[in-house]
C-alpha cells in the first residue's frame, strides 16, 4: 500500500511529510492542554496508531524527547535510528514494557497508560531474538500462544491451519522446529504472533542473522500476510534495502528525537543538491543523523531487543 507524500506542514493527525517540524513532531514543547494528562478518548479500534508527545526520563537523561506521529491503518511504517537514539526506548513504551513519563500511545484505540492490557491483546510482537521452542513442533509452538491469549477451540482450529499455510509451512506443521532453517523458524514466529489476530503487528530487525534469499522469502510473507489479515505493521531495521522495499513511510529517530519522516521516496528527494535516483537510504540515514558515534559503541545482542521481558 502506497501512502501519498504531502509536502506541506503535517496536518491533523500526524499522517504529513517531510523533515520533523518543531513542536509537531518532538523538536518542541506540545500545545498546552494538547495531550492532557487524562486518558486519550480514542474509540475507534482500526489498526492506527498514534503516538502523542511521548516522553521517557531515567532520571536527568531523556531519552524520548517529545515524540510524536501517527501511522494510518494497514500502513507498513518503519522506524529507524542509530544505536543508542532512542527509539528501542520508543518501541518498549508503544508496547506497554515500558511506562512513558509523560504524553501517552494509543495503539488500535487504546492508552498504553490507561490501557495497557487491551493493548497488548491487540498487538503481535516479533522480537529480534528467536524464542520459538526448539523441542516442540511448529503446530505446537502455535498452540500454546493460542492458549495463552484466550483464543477459543474451535477458533483454534481454524486459524492455526490458516496461518500455517499463509507462511508456507503446512507441511511442516507436525516437525520440530529445531529441524528447520533460521528463515522458517522467522516465518513460524510470524504465524505464531498473530494466532490471536491482532490489528498491530510490531517487528524489531525481523531479518537480522537470516541469508539473502531467506531475508526475501521473509519479506514476501510479510507483504502477503499484512495484505490478507488487514494488518499495521511496525517494523524497526537497520537494512536500508529492508526499509526502502517494506516500508509505506519512515521516520528516523537520533537524539531522542523525531528528525524525519516521509515515505522513502520523498525523503531521498530531500537530500540537497543530488538527483533523486542516485541517493540511497543509507544517504538519507547518514543526512540526518550525521556520522558522529553514539554512546552505544555496539551492536545490541539479540537479548537487548526492545521485546524482550526479563525475570528480574
């Protein structure tokens, strides 16, 4: 699905384009009584997202400064950062592992604040690291993520064979999944986050570790699967080629800011004094958050992705 690219101030809604303006998208203070301190009134359960003037503090650092943006329904919006920018921080709040210190999210029409549960029962998350049980088989490994959200016998029953042969496994539903290879395994988790049928689906680096022609199997299912279950999908990644193929619109975040969003077009487009079709998204990456490295001198491991919930 192919999102317009507005060249204008973004109007209401947050749905505009163009480089980050101040005060509309994080770089300045919101509007007083704009994102007050009640519960949002959003009743319109749809796929959108919104992000409202979220900001997080651990203690004098401010990681989320101000952010804010909106992804319409069944849009493929992805978020991209250097490490260490803030946006690992963004993602765990929109997904209620972490609580914003003040602005609020209201994912599929609900206050990650005020709502945090029907959030999370309305959204699928895939995280970076592969957590599908290697003893049980990929039919099993379904099942118990049915279980555990609710989801009834005979709903079971038929949704399971559904995703199965969405994904391109049926045949392989009754196999351990330590016997498959690291792109199935990818696709047995993106069947298995969305058993309960969510509405938002959140990737973080969904083809980290996977070889090239697993990494285009992987993105086929995701255009197929987003299409037939009328999803939103939010995706974080640092393969540009990954971003500028998947993805309707981008916002790059750096400093705890939100610095750009457009779709990927428009944002090679803004790059001055170059045609268009020689800019890449790594040239667009590096115009905006610029070269200088950040503390986080490393790569996270796949245990730092933002999806993870640890025992204490």
């Amino acid at each position: 699905m192919s999102i317009e690219s507005k060249t204008g101030p973004a109007e209401a809604g947050h749905y505009g384009a163009g480089p980050a303006e101040a005060g509309h998208y994080g770089a300045g203070p919101a509007e007083a009584g704009h994102y007050g301190a009640g519960p949002a009134k959003a009743e319109v359960h749809d796929g959108s997202v919104d992000v409202r003037n979220i900001v997080k503090r651990f203690g004098n650092f401010t990681a989320v400064d101000g952010i804010s943006f909106a992804v319409k329904p069944g849009e493929i919006f992805g978020l991209l950062g250097p490490n260490g920018a803030g946006k690992s921080t963004l993602i765990r709040m929109m997904v209620t592992l972490l609580p914003p210190t003040s602005g609020t999210a209201i994912i599929n029409g609900f206050d990650v604040r005020q709502q945090a549960d029907q959030v999370r029962r309305s959204i699928g998350v895939i995280p970076q690291a592969m957590t599908t049980d290697l003893e049980l088989s990929v039919e099993e490994n379904l099942l118990i993520f049915a279980k555990l959200y609710g989801v009834s016998k005979e709903k079971r029953n038929r949704l399971i064979p559904e995703l199965l042969a969405a994904v391109e496994l049926s045949q392989w539903a009754d196999k351990p999944v330590k016997n498959l290879s690291g792109g199935m395994r990818r696709r047995v988790e993106i069947a298995r986050g969305l058993v309960h049928e969510p509405r938002v689906f959140f990737l973080d680096e969904p083809t980290t570790g996977l070889d090239p022609v697993s990494r285009t199997a992987v993105w086929e299912m995701l255009q197929k699967v987003k299409g037939e279950r009328d999803l939103t999908v939010l995706l974080t990644t640092h393969y540009m080629d990954e971003a500028d193929r998947l993805c309707d619109r981008l916002a790059i975040v750096d400093h705890g800011k939100l610095v750009a969003l457009d779709t990927p077009a428009a944002l090679k487009a803004s790059i001055p004094g170059r045609s268009p079709e020689d800019v890449t998204l790594d040239d667009v990456f590096v115009h905006y958050t610029g070269r200088a490295l950040r503390d986080a001198l490393q790569a996270p491991s796949a245990m730092d992705s933002p999806f993870m919930i640890r025992r204490p």
